[in-house]
C-alpha cells in the first residue's frame, strides 16, 4: 500500500449533492488515489463510501478538511482534537481563527485555502 492510501482524508460536511464543493472533493481525491472517510448530516455514499453521521470512531486521519462554517464547528473541536491529524484545512466560509489557534496549541497545521486548488494545482 502506497502512502497517499495509507493516509486518509476526513471531509466534514460531505453530502451526495454533486452541485456541492464537499462533494466535488471527495471524488477529485478518489480520482487522485487518495482515501477518504466522510462525515456529514445525513447518512448516504458517494463512490460506494460511506458518510458517516455523528462523530464515529477514525483512525489514521491525515488530513481534515472543513465544509462546515465556523457557527457549526464548536461541537466538533474536540472531536478533531482527538483524530490527531497532521493538518485541517478550512475550505472558503469555514475559516476559523478561534478553533486554528487550538489546533496549532495541539501541534496540527490549520491551514485556510480550498481542497480542489490544491487537489488542481499540486500543494495537497
């Protein structure tokens, strides 16, 4: 197993609404060879995978990316915390000053930009 599947992405607020950016990430990271574990409002799949709801046991969580706005993040700090990732990404409207700030006390990058810029443009 090569190192891009052995380490996962978790985008928040995934949903199988193809007109919405979460879900548009999740297939350009499958396309590129990356795994992914979803979390969302409703239960459904995109590509056969699972979005989960709730705040379900992960592991080995590179990478977190934020689809959610800042008024709807509280509740999933800690839950992100204990995850442990190396980086969260804050998508455009999920920036997050407070919650970056304890991200980085804890050692994880947080890190404002767009998944698919970066997904397209080779930074991920």
């Amino acid at each position: 197993m090569d190192s891009i599947q052995q380490k996962k992405t978790l985008i928040i607020g995934a949903t199988e609404n193809r007109g919405r950016y979460a879900n548009r990430a999740a297939y350009s990271l499958l396309q590129r060879g990356h795994a992914i574990e979803l979390l969302g409002l409703r239960n459904g799949n995109i590509e056969g995978q699972p979005i989960k709801t709730g705040q379900p046991p992960l592991t080995n969580i590179d990478t977190v990316t934020m689809y959610v706005g800042p008024k709807n993040q509280p509740d999933l700090y800690a839950y992100i915390r204990q995850l442990k990732p190396r980086r969260v990404i804050f998508n455009p409207g999920a920036e997050n000053p407070e919650f970056a700030r304890q991200l980085r006390s804890d050692g994880i990058e947080p890190i404002d930009a767009c998944t698919l810029v970066m997904l397209s443009v080779g930074t991920y």
